[in-house]
C-alpha cells in the first residue's frame, strides 16, 4: 500500500532505510548522509504516520541533541517562525518532549515546519531562483539532524514491528 507497508516487507527499501537509521545512530545525527537525502527520507515518512507517532518520533530525535543544541533549535525556530508571522508558545523549552510536540503541531499544518526551518528571507518563490529554501533549511545541523532523526524514528519503530497500529 504505501511506503511503511514496503518497509515492513522487507526487500530494497528496507535494506536502505536500515542503513540509513544505522548511519543515523553512529556519530553526529547532523552527519553521514546528504541533505537530499534527509529531505527525501523524511518527506516519504513524515506524513505517513499519526500525529502521536510523528511526535514519539520528534521526541527521540531531540533528545540525541545535547542541551546546547537543542537550546540553539529553539532558538533558531523562534527567529524563523517569528520572521513568518507564525506564532509558537510563548515560552517553548529545549526539552525534547515539549519541542516535540512544538514541532508536530507545526508539522499537522502542510507546509508550515518546512516553511520556518527554510532558511534565507521570506521572499516569494521564483521559478528560475538557483536556490531552493528547503535546501537552506539544512545549513543548520541541528534542522538536518531532526528532520533526519524524525524520519529514522518513524522508520526504526515500523521496522521493529508495530503491525498492531
């Protein structure tokens, strides 16, 4: 049926999203895969799960962040969705549950996530602009790691058998 139906049976694709959440669990999870890359694993899984999967997903990815990290996320998040007229909690912590479920409301609005963590000025598109924002949105390691960590947990937990859901 869909891409976690693929995955739960085995085959190509699941031999390449296991490697994927294998270079995700070694070393920097901002590391060892391109931004291409992160922005396609996570646009084929994000959205194929529930909002409650997709928030379980957040939170483990946030808490491989250290602190400081996470400090520097939130920060970065509260510029960017300020600079977009976006309106976040008043005061959002750099604790992963709390960001996480921060980042899964904005998720559940098509676009928005995507829209704030695309780096660069707010302009409107161009269609010969050389530049894709979504692309801008990986020049913040700690934006790559999440988006790689969201999508590696989503896949993880699939993988590791939750055909009850």
């Amino acid at each position: 049926m869909g891409i976690l139906d693929e995955l739960m049976g085995g085959g190509q694709r699941q031999r390449e999203y296991r490697d994927f959440i294998d270079r995700y669990e070694q070393g920097d999870p901002s590391q060892g895969y391109s931004d291409q890359e992160v922005l396609k694993r996570y646009g084929d899984v994000s959205h194929a799960v529930p909002p409650d999967q997709y928030a379980q997903a957040a939170t483990e990815a946030l808490g491989k962040l250290s602190p400081e990290e996470r400090a520097a996320f939130v920060k970065m998040l509260q510029e960017r969705a300020m600079a977009r007229g976006v309106a976040l909690p008043r005061q959002v912590a750099p604790e992963p549950k709390q960001l996480g479920e921060v980042l899964t409301d904005l998720h559940g609005k098509p676009g928005q996530l995507r829209d704030i963590l695309g780096g660069g000025d707010a302009q409107p598109q161009e269609q010969a602009q050389p530049s894709n924002p979504i692309f801008d949105m990986l020049a913040s390691p700690q934006a790559k790691a999440v988006l790689a960590g969201i999508a590696a947990m989503v896949v993880k937990r699939v993988m590791q058998g939750s055909r009850s859901a």
